[in-house]
C-alpha cells in the first residue's frame, strides 16, 4: 500500500477519532519502541528512567512489534505493554482503524517515539493517533526512502530532541530523551537489574542463533569450538523458536551427546541463566538477558552493527561481557554489506578464529 494514500487515510481517521470523542482531559504516557526481542530487553533498563516523565498517578504504555512481546516480563510493574503487528497494521485497513482507535481512547498526554530509526508509517503513525497534546521524538535517522514523509510528520511534533548522526549506541541513544525532556544530567547505567540470585551450575549455554543466518558463524565452527570447553562441564544449546528448523545444519551440534536442548521461553532461560558459568552467544536477544542476569557472557558478532548493537557503549558494560566482533574496513555496514556473502553469512564472522574465542572462554573458565 503506497505512502500517500496510507497518510491520507491517517489523516482522515485521526480527524474522524477527534470529531467523535470530543475533547478530555488527557492523562499517561505512551511509548513506542520498534526494535526487537533483544532491544526490548536493554528498553527494559531504561524504562525507569522514561517513568520519570509521568505525573504522579498517570499510567505508562508501551507500544512494541507484537514479536517483541516475549520480552514484556522484564517491563517494569507499572508499565502497560500493546504489543501490534506492525506488518499487519501497514497491509490490513481495518486493523490500522481498530489500532489507532486504541490509541487515540488511551488519552495519553506525552507521546514518545523513542527510537533513532522511525518509520513514518508505524512509529509515527502511532504517535500522531494517540492526538497527545506533548509530542516528542530524536531527530531522526536519514532514510531516503521515507524522507518526505518523515519530514512531514516531523512538522506534527511539538518537540523535537537533537541527536548527533554519528554512530551510537541505541540505548545511549534511548537514554538522551528523558535526560533532555527532564533537563537532568545524561546518566548511563550499565544492562545490569538485581533479580534473584539463581543457583550456580557447571554450565557452558552456547546460543549460536540470529534473527538471519548472516549474523550467526557456521555450525562447524561451533563444532570445533566445542572441543576446547572442558570435559565435565555440560553444554546446554539454547534455541528459540523454529531456530533448529531454520537450521538443519545444526543438527550435528545439536545430536553431541555433550549437549543438551533448552527451547525454553526467554522469561525461562531468565529464571536460570545466571546461575551459568558461562554463556557464548551470537548478537541476539541471549547477549542482553546475559548482560542484565550478570553472567560471563562472550558475544561473538560480525562487524555490520558495529557501535549502534556491539560491542556495547564502555559505560553499558557492568563487566561480564565480552565481544569478539569482526573488524573489517567495512564496519559498520548495518546489514549493506559490500563483500559477498559466503553461505549466506556476513564474510567478517569467518574472519573469527575459534582459537581467539576459545582463549578467551578458557579466561572466563578458569
């Protein structure tokens, strides 16, 4: 469905919404935040810092991708969470009337859209149906694609918050708003929550699975990385959903009779992983529920999301984390990698010896 006639719908709606609900006192704070599963998880360390913008008695909502949801346990309590299926909302009319109608009703007075990244017709798109009187938003990432449209809607903001257009750490990026719309000094506390301390175990969890198989090694090389991990300490191969049927590959690995199968939900794997030795994983959700649990983790990650994912900003590292990432002339790519792919991976993660991660997973053991 193209722009144009996407926005007009939009426009004609939100004038609709305004005609027969009439005017209310507006109340809350709504929140979108787009990313993933794993942005959502470092989201949920600096969502304090967001609940700051609320009046006292007002309520906070966040809007996330409906694939996102997994990740809504780790919210804080006060924190109302709608998850929406933005490729549904950009294809299905009704289901873009009925959600936008939702967040018109919520009657937010302080609209975010916390993300550097915005798309024109889902991020900003919610943040103009709730009709919140405050609108705030990051001075947004170029997209040349959505330009017009994103310079449109950037006219409909009541504030706009300065951002450098330099790489940044998202959740550096995340922590500039409340800092700037509160006027107190930016602070960056490391990905770290207290929980409940979780019972120790012999355990090496390996995670090698991204949202595409270009950010993850190949099932050999973590094959020969299993060879250098003591005999005696378990192994336990975390997977999420569909990931061992995305990879048949993985098979070989996942049959070692050194390794067991953990398909357990993420609020699961919460509820023990910091009771691991040691986890090794690729950039995904597993490196930030690693990071907040407070375990070792090793996060082996190619250079194409070098600064805005990994490693992360010095002040973010609580120092359990530790990243071996690609370095090509090339970082920084953000997933428009200039050299081909070699089977269907990103070309720096081959550029990874197993001998460099396995010294340092032998530090981390000892």
């Amino acid at each position: 469905m193209s722009q144009r006639l996407l926005m007009a719908f939009d426009a004609v709606l939100r004038w609709l919404f305004g005609a027969v609900a009439g005017r209310h006192r507006r109340s809350g704070v709504l929140l979108v935040a787009s990313g993933g599963i794993g942005d959502i998880i470092l989201f949920s360390v600096a969502a304090p810092h967001f609940t700051r913008l609320a009046e006292p008695g007002e309520s906070v909502t966040l809007v996330t991708q409906a694939g996102a949801a997994a990740a809504g346990f780790l919210l804080p309590p006060e924190f109302r969470h709608i998850p929406i299926d933005y490729r549904r909302f950009r294809r299905d009319l009704v289901y873009r009337a009925r959600t936008g109608w939702r967040l018109f009703r919520l009657g937010a007075r302080l609209a975010i859209a916390t993300d550097y990244l915005r798309h024109p017709l889902a991020d900003d798109a919610f943040i103009l149906y709730s009709a919140a009187p405050e609108r705030v938003c990051l001075d947004p990432k170029p997209w040349p694609k959505y330009a017009a449209a994103l310079a449109a809607n950037l006219a409909r903001y009541t504030r706009v918050v300065p951002m450098i257009h330099a790489p940044m750490h998202k959740y550096v990026r995340w922590l500039h708003l409340p800092a700037a719309l509160t006027g107190a000094p930016l602070t960056i506390p490391p990905v770290y929550r207290e929980a409940a301390p979780c019972p120790p175990s012999d355990v090496v969890v390996i995670h090698p699975f991204a949202s595409t198989r270009a950010r993850q090694p190949s099932a050999a090389w973590f094959i020969r990385l299993l060879d250098h991990i003591p005999d005696g300490v378990r192994v336990v191969l975390s997977h999420g959903p569909g990931d061992l049927e995305r990879n048949p590959d993985f098979a070989a690995l996942a049959a070692n009779p050194r390794v067991s199968l953990d398909g357990s939900s993420l609020e699961a794997k919460a509820a023990w992983l910091g009771g691991a030795r040691l986890v090794v994983t690729v950039d995904t959700s597993l490196l930030h529920l690693g990071a907040i649990s407070g375990v070792p983790v090793i996060c082996i990650a190619s250079a194409a999301h070098v600064i805005d994912s990994v490693p992360y900003d010095a002040r973010m590292n609580a120092g359990n984390i530790r990243f071996v990432v690609g370095d090509p002339d090339c970082a920084g790519c953000i997933g428009n990698c200039v050299r081909p792919l070699v089977d269907d991976r990103y070309p720096c993660l081959d550029e990874i010896a197993v001998e460099t991660v396995a010294a340092v997973m032998g530090e981390v053991l000892a």
